[in-house]
C-alpha cells in the first residue's frame, strides 16, 4: 500500500502503521522522514548534522534507517524529551 492508497482508505490514523517503515532495513529520503514526522526537511536535515537521528551518506544526499524513524515516533508517543 502506497501513501496514496493510504489517503483513499483512510488508514492514515495515528494507530496506522507506516508501510514504509514495516522494514527496519529501509533507507527513506529527508522527504519521506519530513512527511512522516511532520516535520519541514530543513528540521530534518538539522538532526542529521547534529546527529541526533542515524543516517547515511549516499553521495551528496542522506538517507535515514526506518529504525531510526521508528525510534523518534516512539519518543515522541511515549512524552519523553530527547536527551
């Protein structure tokens, strides 16, 4: 299911798994973190220089495990602050 079908059967609640993040494995574009996070690419792009999420370097562009994405929304669900 893509984010479109998402957006037509309206699985898009904060319950609704991310299909992109179902593999731990996948790397997403700063883009698909912003709109997951809702969040601007510049916020993004901030904590990868900052390191404060895991990313990787694949030529000039970034790429950010599902893991790490995952492991930000489980922050954010659970109201603690970063460290």
């Amino acid at each position: 299911m893509n984010l479109g079908e998402q957006r037509l059967t309206g699985n898009h609640g904060p319950d609704a798994e991310d299909p992109r993040l179902a593999s731990g494995t996948e790397l997403l574009t700063v883009a698909e973190v912003s709109a997951l996070l809702r969040v601007s690419k510049m916020t993004i792009y901030r904590m990868v220089h900052s390191s404060e999420i895991t990313h990787v370097r694949v030529g000039r562009s970034f790429r950010i495990p599902a893991d790490a994405v995952r492991q930000i929304l489980g922050r954010r669900n659970s109201g603690h602050s970063q460290p």
